[in-house]
C-alpha cells in the first residue's frame, strides 16, 4: 500500500528567521538579576507616521537603572527601535547575551547603528561588571 502524504509536514533543517546575538564572555552567575534587561520602545502614531518618542528599560538590577540614565543611548535607540523592535539582555553562567527580535531571512543585512548601540551596551555591563579598564573608562570610545 502506498504512503500518504503529510499535508501538513514537519519543516527539517535551517528555517527562514535568524536572531542576531551578541556575546559578552565572562561569568556573571552570583549576581546575574543584575545584568537582566529589557528595551521598550514607547511609540506614537499609527503605521506610517509611528514614531518612537521614548526609551523605557526594564529589569530587575541595576543595569537597566544605568541604560535608562544614558540619554546619549537612548536617542541612538530611538533611531534603530524602528527597525529593530526590542532589544533584550540575558545572563546566562558564563556570559551575556544581547539580542534583538527573530528576522526573516529576506531582512537579515548588518546594520552599523545597531552595532553602535550594542557596543554602547557592552560598555555598560563591562562597567557593572568592573572589567573596564582605566583609560577606556574615563574616555569611552563610541
């Protein structure tokens, strides 16, 4: 007797939608609440005319107190939220982990602001983290 085809089959292999992440090495499993964050974009106006207004970071440590204070990252996140729609930090044992929303492959491309503000962000926790050096401290390069 033939076989039946599924007519709903199970996708195998790579699917079509990616997230980027980025990694900050480093154990952080004592005090890893403080590293969990979240980016909200508060937005106004529908479709075409939305616009982000404002920045709103959410966690449970310190480090969204510290994003939420910098006001230089705020307005380079207002220009790439558009785009980007969220941007989440995760502590994981031995390392960070920095990651925006799940894009179709169509839409995966490097976006230089995005890295920026990555970069910015990294910063940060390499400040919390107390790995910064002295003369990255006092002039941080973005």
């Amino acid at each position: 007797m033939p076989r039946q085809q599924d007519s709903n089959p199970i996708p195998y292999g790579a699917l079509q939608y990616y997230q980027i992440h980025y990694i900050i090495e480093g154990a952080v499993a004592p005090n890893s609440e403080m590293f969990l964050a979240k980016c909200e974009p508060i937005s106004k106006g529908y479709f075409r005319n939305k616009k982000v207004v404002d920045i709103r970071w959410w966690g449970s440590g310190r480090l969204a107190e510290i994003l939420q204070a910098d006001k230089e990252l705020k307005e380079m996140l207002k220009a790439i939220l558009p785009q980007e729609g969220e941007i989440r930090i995760d502590p994981v044992d031995d390392h960070i982990r920095i990651y925006g929303k799940w894009k179709h492959e169509d839409d995966l491309k490097f976006n230089a602001k995005t890295f920026d503000v990555i970069e910015r962000i990294a910063y940060h926790i390499q400040k919390l983290k107390g790995t910064v050096t002295k003369k990255n401290n006092d002039n941080p390069q973005f």
